[in-house]
C-alpha cells in the first residue's frame, strides 16, 4: 500500500507540474484553449489523486484502529 500512496503522490505533483508549465509556456503557446485544458486537467489531477492519498490515509487509520 505505501507503494500506492507513493503513485497517487506522484500524481499530484504531476498535476501541479502541469499547470506549472502552462503557466510558464503560455507565451510561446499561442491558442488560449490549448493553456486552458492543460491547466483545467492539471487541476483535475491534482483534486482526484489528493482526495485518493486522503482515502488511502482514513483507511490506514481506521484499520489501524479496529485491530
């Protein structure tokens, strides 16, 4: 399981990256729709691997508890 973890948090700061970059790369890409997918999909990375590392986090914790 902590390699699991270690992948959903590989996956948020992928996220982050990505809307880093775009942000970074808006100049040289010039289609306002092509910055604006990048950072709505490095945003929706982020969102769906944090709440993934928070279940994974209650589970331990919880399971932990009832043994």
């Amino acid at each position: 399981m902590n390699q699991l973890a270690l992948l959903f948090l590989a996956g948020v700061l992928a996220g982050f990256a990505l809307i880093v970059v775009t942000d970074l790369a808006a100049a040289f890409l010039t289609s306002t729709a092509v910055i604006n997918f990048l950072i709505a999909a490095g945003a929706i990375a982020v969102i769906v691997f944090a709440l993934a590392i928070i279940f994974l986090a209650l589970k331990a914790l919880f399971n932990n508890v009832t043994r």
